[in-house]
C-alpha cells in the first residue's frame, strides 16, 4: 500500500494531562487507507500545497482501527515539533497526513500464543488492531499495559470494546504497583510465543534484550520502535 497524502482537518483536541494530547482528524476529500499497526507523518506547515517538497513532519502510530472515517492520535509534547503542534494547534486547523507507513502486524507471527506489551502511550498501534475485526483471529491474546497511575490510563473504552472476547488485559501503575516485570510476562507466556513491544525507545531496548536473553528467538520480538 503506497503512502499518499490528505489534506485534512482537526476536528477534536483532547488534552487530559499536562503535555499529553489526543488529537482526531478527518480528511477533506477521500478516504483514509491503512492496516492495523501502522503509522502516519503529520505536517502543520500552512504554506505546503500538497505539491512541493514533503515539509518538516513528525510520526505517530494511528490509534483507530482501519475503516473508521477519521483518524486519531495520542501524543506527549516532547521536542521542538510536538511543542509547535501543542502551540499552534486548534480544532479546525489544516493539517497534511502522509499514510500508511510500518508493517508492526504484516510481519510473521503465531496467532495463537501472542502478547502485547505496551508503556503509556505505546499502546495507541495496538488499540488499532484491538478494534478492528481482524483482531477475532488471534486465540487468548495476552495484553500487558503499564502507566504512571491508574489516571493515565485514558484507554478504558477502547479496551473494553475489543473485537476479541477473549483477550486478557493486566496493567502495572507505577505509583501503586511498579513498572511492567519483563521476566514475570516471559515466565507467564514462555518462549514460542510472539512478542509485540510497544512503548519509550528504552523499555523497547531493555525488554528485547531480555526477551532474547532467556531464550525467546529474536523474530519473535516485533517492536513498534520507527523512532
């Protein structure tokens, strides 16, 4: 599937702590195209006409499930382009995608001994393959979530509405529990199964490592790591 550009509009902002922002776009003209998993360039220069040189941009994973009209992310304001866009931003700005890019879901994996593991906002690629109708293929998935508080999981609706009954969703809160136990997921789910990793590029690192340390084959572990 090539990437291709859409003019589009921010119809919401939603801005439940300081620095973190969920934002929702819909295009002005056409459809958007994309696989669960994937993830998008954002553009907020107001002089690019669709037709020059691609502008400075930044990516975020798309946290709707494919077929939704409108597309949303999540993101922390961290940097000078996320700091522009928490800025300039304002429902009914016009903005550029550039979609789809990233293959997290595409690539080979056992469907039927899959885990996901996700830190704050790493979970946003997931939520797009947890609400789409291609998530009823995978048996028992295992879902393990970690945030700062129970206040930062944001997500509630979107995991209580999966279109897989049968997935199993434990978090970790690092204020009353403690961060996610890499070793307790593995010893939970072994060796043969598929990893999906999702999260702050260290926690990526660390648990790859870990994952391939105790045995688990390193094409086993899919990260979500196009950062």
């Amino acid at each position: 599937m090539l990437a291709k550009k859409y003019k589009s509009e921010l119809v919401s902002i939603n801005n439940p702590f300081k620095g973190i922002y969920s934002l929702e776009f819909a295009p002005l003209r056409g459809k958007y195209k994309f696989l669960p998993g994937q993830f998008l360039h954002v553009a907020i220069d107001k002089e690019y006409d669709g037709v020059g040189q691609w502008p400075e941009s930044r990516c975020f994973s798309m946290q709707s499930a494919p077929g939704e009209k409108n597309i949303k992310i999540t993101y922390a304001v961290k940097g000078e382009f996320t700091k522009e866009m928490e800025e300039k931003l304002e429902v009914g700005s016009e903005v550029w995608l550039k979609l789809p890019y990233g293959d997290l879901f595409q690539q080979d994996h056992d469907k039927t001994k899959t885990v996901f593991i996700a830190g704050g906002t790493g979970i946003t690629p997931f939520l797009s393959l947890f609400n789409h109708t291609s998530f009823d293929e995978y048996q028992n998935p295992k879902v393990y979530l970690g945030f700062r508080s129970k206040e930062y999981n944001i997500y509630h609706e979107e995991l209580n509405n999966p279109c897989n009954p049968n997935q199993s969703v434990k978090c970790w809160y690092e204020d009353t529990d403690r961060v996610i136990d890499i070793q307790e997921i593995y010893k939970m789910n072994g060796a043969d199964s598929y990893y999906f990793i999702s999260g702050p590029p260290a926690m990526i690192s660390h648990f790859k490592q870990t994952l391939v340390g105790t045995g688990v084959p390193a094409l086993n572990v899919l990260t979500d790591d196009w950062e």
